[in-house]
C-alpha cells in the first residue's frame, strides 16, 4: 500500500460516519460501529512491523480515536510527532485531545501548527469561544458555517462578557424532576428555568425579548440540545441573577420552550429558559438532587467535597460534558451529560437499543414524548437496567429511544452514544470541577 493510499485512508476515517448509523441485528452495534472496529483491527494489523512508519501509525491513530480509546490515540501520535515533528494530522489530532481534557494552551499551539489540516480550525475555533476570544473567533465564524453568529460574537467583544458578582448563590429547585427547575432573575424579573448540563448555551423563549427585556440580535445558528439539532436566533441578556450572584452580558438563543415547558412543568408556571454550560462552568456548581438545591461558588472559594469520588468528563467541541460509562455491564460508551432530558435517566438512537436488545413494547410506541415536538418524531419510551459512570451506578432507568438523533454519533469524529438524563443523578450530590475535568459525586449522609 503507498503512502499517498495510508494517508487518504487515515484522512477518510477521520471526516467519514457523518451519516446516520446502519441497522443491525439485535445484539450487535449499529454498521458504523462495526466498521470502525474492522478500520482499526486494520490499522493495528497493517503497523505490526512498521512502528517507524508515520503514515500507518496515523491511520492507526485516528482509528483509536474514532473508538475512545483517547490515551491510546495520543501514545500513537506523539510516537508520529517523535518521527516526524510536522505531521498535520497528528498535530490536529494531539490538539482535538487537548481541547477535550481542558489542556487549552497545549490545544492552541498543536491546532495553530497544524494550519490547514482538515478539522483543525474547527477544534480552534471551539478552542476561542470556550476562552472568550470572541473577536478572534468572529473572524473565523463564517468559515465555520456559523455566519449568524457574528453578530453576537461582535456583542461580546463590545463588552466584559460574563461580568460576575456575588460569592455564592443558592438556588433551591422548585421541582427537580422531570428535570430541575430554579426561579432565577432574569433582567429584575424572577422567572423559571430549567438546568441542562447538556445545554452549550443560555436558551430563552421568544416571550423573553417581548416580556422581559432580553435584546434581540441579528442572526441565527443551529446548536446540539436534548439530542438533536435546534435553530436559534442570537440574543444579549444584560442580567441573570442566580441566587447570590450576578452574570451580566450573558449571550443566549431563542427558540420556542413552551411545548419543552408543558413537558418538564405540566399544569405549572411557564419556562422561560434553560441555563447551559457556557453559564454553569463560570462558576463552581454544585447540584444537590437529594436535597433539591443548587449551590454557586465564585472559583477559587473553598469548597470540601464530603468522601468525593471522582468520575473524569472530557469538554468535547465548545462546551459539551461527555463522560465514559456502560449500560448493563457492557461495552464502554461516551454520554453526553444531561440533565434537561425530560423524564428519563438515559436517552440513546434507535441503533443503540437495538445493540442492546431493548426494543419498545407497543405501548410505549403510542406514546409520544419530548421528541415528538423537539425533533419532529416521537421517542418510544422503555428501560434500561443499569447505567454506570465510574463508581456511581443506576438501576431499572426509565429512558428514550430514539432520543438522540444517529447524525450525531460521529460529530466530532469520535463516537458519542447517547445522553447521561437528570434520573440518573437522583439521591446524589455532584460537583463540577471544571478544572480539573472532573464529576465529583459525594456522600449526601
């Protein structure tokens, strides 16, 4: 095989399984999966005997990406990098990784050399936006399809985006399930939210610029919420009072919540937003689900986790928790941490239940939840046995099928699986640790 073919096939199982997942026989994972464990079987049988050959050695590195097996990737691309300095696809993808586990400045110097290399800008412009470089991300927006993002992005540079005051906030949830919702305020007026974790950024209803003074900018873009892709319209809130503290010229997107509301909040009080991760992990954030609060630290003030224990997320693109866990004691999947799922505890495609021999009775494939007005389909409700991240596992979880679209299985050229849902999180007390990377669970005795 030349080196030009090694080279076009690394580049191929890097840009490839964009598409939706293929169907399987129940018990086996979906085509796409398949294939990328036959591309690395490949890759590791075509290196044996060719260690000092970069190109093979990148084939087999993007191969063990692709799978999550991340510290293998990153041994097999520094072995590329110590035979040939330059190599753009192991500079990408050294700077993927780095992007991932918080390693910001390692990131930017590894994505910058790698210049031109397909999915490098990608990585740095998530890289700028999660550092708050937003001039320098403006300029790189329109090659990153995102062009109706440039004029929020010239908001943020206008101002001290994110302005906070205040040392702690607390925040009791005013019902935690289906998923949490706080009374926050929002410009001077108190209005509920829900909290999403899996959420990038501040959403809010329309009725929040007509109602409650968030400014309404021009542009609009598509973001990744409860599973699939949303089109939101770019907004300014010069306001958000959580509890104690204060965070001014906060960007959000609107979008329509009020079928979401009447999902999370039957017969109650209006949801006006969801509060996201560009939000959260400005602050030390601390969800207690057994006592039904969430607690906010400015960084830095001391906090003691009681008997912590620790599970490692990785920050994948600009702000999506992704942590490593199994279902029913099987293979190791990447979850999408998401406590704005509504009413479930786990939610996956349609290939993923399959895999696991879960299929819906006809029951539930009368019902139709969320999906039915988020996604444009209805999720079929079923259950799961156990789910486990790390040390912490649950039981007998209620979860939807069909909840997380098959087009994002293979966003950002690594596998994500499913969504991690708020009842997974049920009786426990959990930490975010944004700089070390880190879910810390603790005793709630």
């Amino acid at each position: 095989m030349s080196h030009r073919s090694l080279m076009l096939g690394a580049m191929v199982l890097l840009l490839t399984f964009a598409r939706p997942g293929t169907t399987a026989p129940s018990g086996q994972a979906d085509g796409t999966y398949r294939e990328a464990q036959m591309l690395l079987r490949t890759a590791q049988r075509d290196t044996v005997g060719h260690g000092d050959d970069p190109l093979r050695l990148d084939s087999l590195g993007v191969a063990q990406m692709r799978l999550g097996q991340s510290d293998a990737a990153e041994r097999t691309f520094r072995r590329v990098r110590s035979l040939r300095n330059e190599d753009g696809l192991a500079l990408a993808s050294l700077g993927k990784l780095a992007l991932f586990r918080g390693r910001l400045t390692e990131a930017e110097s590894l994505l910058v050399a790698a210049k031109d290399t397909e999915g490098a800008s990608d990585d740095l412009y998530s890289l700028r936006l999660r550092r708050g470089e937003w001039k320098a991300a403006a300029t790189m927006a329109d090659a990153q399809n995102e062009p109706g993002r440039i004029a929020q992005l010239d908001w943020l540079g206008e101002r001290e985006a994110f302005t906070l005051t205040g040392e702690r906030g607390e925040l009791l949830f005013e019902r935690p399930w289906p998923v949490p919702l706080v009374k926050v305020r929002l410009n001077g007026t108190y209005v509920l939210m829900a909290v999403d974790l899996g959420a990038p950024t501040l959403l809010l209803d329309p009725v929040a610029v007509r109602v409650y003074h968030a400014q309404p900018l021009t542009g609009e873009r598509s973001v990744f919420w409860n599973g699939a892709r949303v089109a939101v319209k770019s907004a300014g809130v010069a306001k958000l009072e959580l509890g104690g503290v204060t965070l001014s010229d906060v960007p959000a997107g609107l979008l329509p919540l009020t079928k979401y509301s009447v999902s999370v909040n039957p017969q109650g009080v209006r949801i006006v937003g969801v509060i996201g991760v560009d939000v959260l992990r400005r602050l030390d954030v601390t969800l207690d689900f057994k006592r039904q609060r969430m607690d906010l630290r400015r960084h830095g003030t001391a906090y003691t986790p009681k008997e912590p224990q620790r599970v490692p997320f990785e920050l994948w693109g600009e702000n999506e928790i992704t942590a490593y866990g199994s279902v029913n004691g099987g293979r190791r999947m990447a979850l999408l941490v998401a406590t704005g799922l509504p009413e479930a505890g786990f939610g996956g495609p349609v290939e993923l239940f399959e895999e696991l021999g879960i299929k819906p009775g006809p029951i539930s494939r009368m019902v139709k939840g969320a999906g039915s007005f988020l996604q444009g389909r209805p999720w079929a409700q079923v259950s799961v046995g156990t789910v486990s991240l790390g040390t912490q596992v649950s039981d007998k979880l209620p979860a939807w099928s069909g909840a997380y679209s098959s087009s994002e299985l293979w966003r950002h050229g690594l596998r994500r699986d499913a969504m991690l849902g708020p009842e997974w999180f049920k009786g426990r007390r959990v930490t975010i640790d944004w700089t070390k990377q880190d879910l810390v669970f603790e005793s709630n005795n």
